[in-house]
C-alpha cells in the first residue's frame, strides 16, 4: 500500500490547490497498488498535533477555483520545534 502525506505550510500561495490536485490525479492514475491520501491539516501544526485526515479523489474535485488551499496554512517557527511545550507536544 502507498501512503502519501499532503501538507501545505508557510502561507498561502498560487497554485497550491491546482498542485495538490495533479499530485494526487497523477499517483491514483499511475499506481498499480492500492493508495491512501492524508491531508495535514493548517500546515506542520496538522503534523505536530496529529490533525489529519484521509481524503479521497472527491476532496480535490471543484478545487481549481477556489483561492488559498483546501488544507490550510500555518506558520510554524521551525527554531522551536525542538522545544517542547508545556503539554509535552
């Protein structure tokens, strides 16, 4: 099974809809196996507090006109990743 992770970080940019969507059009076209799509949700704060979930082709039907990203964006400072906070996040 191919699991591929979707994650749109650092703030909103063209295309970002319209990449995601070739991404996923692309593997599901090509894969000779089974695939599963997760999107993280709001950037690497999706990754840290384990906010996903499993899309599937429907998610990224229509996208190509909406502005910003399905997924949403966050900006994470990086330099403190590795600072855990209270919660032990």
């Amino acid at each position: 099974m191919l699991r591929i992770g979707l994650l749109t970080s650092g703030g909103d940019c063209q295309a970002l809809n319209a990449t995601m969507r070739g991404i996923v059009k692309t593997v599901l076209r090509n894969s000779k196996e089974k695939v599963e799509i997760y999107g993280f949700e709001d950037g690497y704060q999706g990754l840290i507090y384990g906010r996903y979930r499993k899309m599937s082709w429907a998610d990224f039907s229509g996208i190509l006109i909406k502005g910003g990203t399905i997924l949403g964006t966050s900006r994470t400072p990086f330099k403190l990743l590795d600072t855990p906070e209270a919660d032990g996040v």
